[in-house]
C-alpha cells in the first residue's frame, strides 16, 4: 500500500465557465475566498513558513482579489446603481463596500509587502512586525465584507439586473481574465 502524498493547502481557481452567470460566479468566488482567508489564518498563525502557501496567498491577494474588485467597482456597482430604485436605498451600502474596498487594498498590499519579506528570510510571518496581526484582521474585516455583499447586494442584484445587464457583465468578467 503506498503512503499518501501530503498536498499543501491551496487555493483553488475558479472555473471559468460559471463566468457564464456571473452572480453564481461571484457566490462561488465569495466560498473560495473564505477558504482562502482561513489559509491566510493559518500562515498568519504558523511558528514556521510555509513557503508555498505564503507564495500562494501572495498571488491569490495580489491577481485574484484584485479582478474580484474590479469586477464588482467597475461593473456590478455602476449597475445597481443605474437599476435598483430609490426603495433599495443602495448608494450607503455600496458607498461603503468602495471605501472598504479602497482599505483592505491597501492592506493588501501591505500583507503582500510582508509576506514577500517573509518568503525573503525564511522566517514566519509571526518574526515580520505586525504581520500576523495585520493579517487577521484583513481576514475578519473581508469576512464581514462578504456577508454585507452577500446578504444584501447579490440578492439586489438578483432582483434587479436583466438578462443584458447579466451578459455584459459577464462579457466583461471574461474580458478582464483573459487579460491576466
């Protein structure tokens, strides 16, 4: 019988063909991320470096979060903007996830700054100052963000968009990924 093979944690990528529906594909991306995030936990927390973890997480946060943010600054918002009425009350709820979004970019690529530093000297990420911390609470501040997206803009958006608001943006989705 042979020994099982021990796989490093991965974040896995999204398949492509649910870019076809994009909200599915947003609801998707948002469990793939929380899994994500639950990996940053774990490097944030280690007593050693996982090399390739740290490199994982380092181009999942610097190509994947980045698209993902894209997709909903550029595209969905500007939408829900132009389709949901006056009742829906959105402008707070999407002026904030922007302002969130311009926060935790920052911190993203200060976690990206540390965990490169990291990778660097071979030490975890709890010896780079404030690392683990800053981390952490990236992943907390995410976690909520995700819930607010996915407690009130997707079921919005549901709502609202047609069927041509639903192709653009999923044309537009492909277009910024086949860029990457």
């Amino acid at each position: 019988m042979s020994k099982p093979v021990d796989t490093p944690p991965m974040i896995a990528p999204m398949p492509r063909d649910l870019l076809g529906d994009p909200l599915e594909f947003f609801a998707a991306d948002h469990l793939r991320q929380r899994a994500a995030f639950a990996l940053i936990e774990r490097l944030a927390t280690a007593s050693a470096l996982d090399r390739t973890l740290a490199a994982h997480v380092l181009e999942f946060l610097g190509k994947d979060m980045v698209a993902h943010v894209l997709d909903e600054e550029d595209d969905l918002f500007p939408l829900l903007r132009m389709r949901c009425e006056a009742e829906d009350d959105i402008e707070h709820v999407l002026g904030d996830l922007s302002a969130e979004h311009a926060a935790e970019e920052r911190v993203a690529v200060d976690i990206r700054t540390g965990l490169a530093e990291a990778l660097e000297a071979g030490r975890p990420v709890g010896d780079i100052e404030g690392l683990g911390k800053r981390m952490l609470a990236f992943v907390h501040a995410e976690s909520r963000h995700l819930a607010l997206e996915n407690g009130i803009v997707f079921p919005l958006a549901r709502a609202r968009l047609s069927e041509d608001d639903l192709r653009n943006l999923s044309a537009r989705m492909i277009q910024r990924r086949s860029s990457q």
